[in-house]
C-alpha cells in the first residue's frame, strides 16, 4: 500500500524568513507559503512514542507521512484548516525504502 493511498489530507507548508527591521534588532520573521495542497497523512502520537521522540526532538505530538522528496525542512510550519504545526525535525525515511517520508509535528496553540 502507497503513501499517496493514505494521504487523506492536503495541507500548506510555510517557510520562515527574518528580515532586517530598523524598529528591531532581532528583525521581523514573515511566514510565506512554500507549498500549497501537499498530499499527507497526519496522525497524533502515542504516549510512548511521545516520550521516545521528545528526548531527541524536544517537544512533539503528531507524526505526518508524505512523498519522499517534498521539500519540507525542521522548523517549517504545517497548516491544515486552522490548525498550524512547526515541524520538529528533520525528515527520516523510517522504514528506510525510500516510499515515503515521517515528519515529527508540534502542534502550536494559538494564543
């Protein structure tokens, strides 16, 4: 079974860029869309797997599955509906067979 078979969600992956800012010496971060209606699946993590991904990652709640080769990189934010996810770390070919690709997820409140 393929991953494009599971991938029961589109979502929008956005990309952070800091810009110089007279009003402030950190600069200003502007989110853009990097990509639009990305094929995935989204899934919550387990209390174990929560725990065995946030000792690498730091915090973590949902693991995403999608193509092998979607330009998507740590720290890039996930947006599906009005829920937004920052992307925790790097993305891993976890069953090693180059079919698709896992992608741990923070989901951000907003506040």
């Amino acid at each position: 079974m393929s991953v494009a078979s599971l991938s029961n969600k589109r979502v929008t992956v956005q990309r952070r860029t800091l810009t110089e800012s007279e009003s402030s010496a950190a600069g200003v971060v502007t989110w853009t869309n990097h990509l639009s209606s990305v094929p995935c699946a989204i899934e919550p993590l387990s209390t174990s797997d929560v725990e065995q991904f946030s000792q690498t990652l730091g915090k973590v709640s949902h693991r995403m599955f999608c193509g092998i080769g979607v330009d998507i990189k740590s720290r890039d934010r996930i947006v599906l509906g009005s829920i937004t996810y920052e992307v925790a770390g790097p993305a891993m070919d976890a069953a090693g067979r180059g079919r698709h690709q896992e992608l741990m997820l923070l989901e951000r409140q907003e506040s």
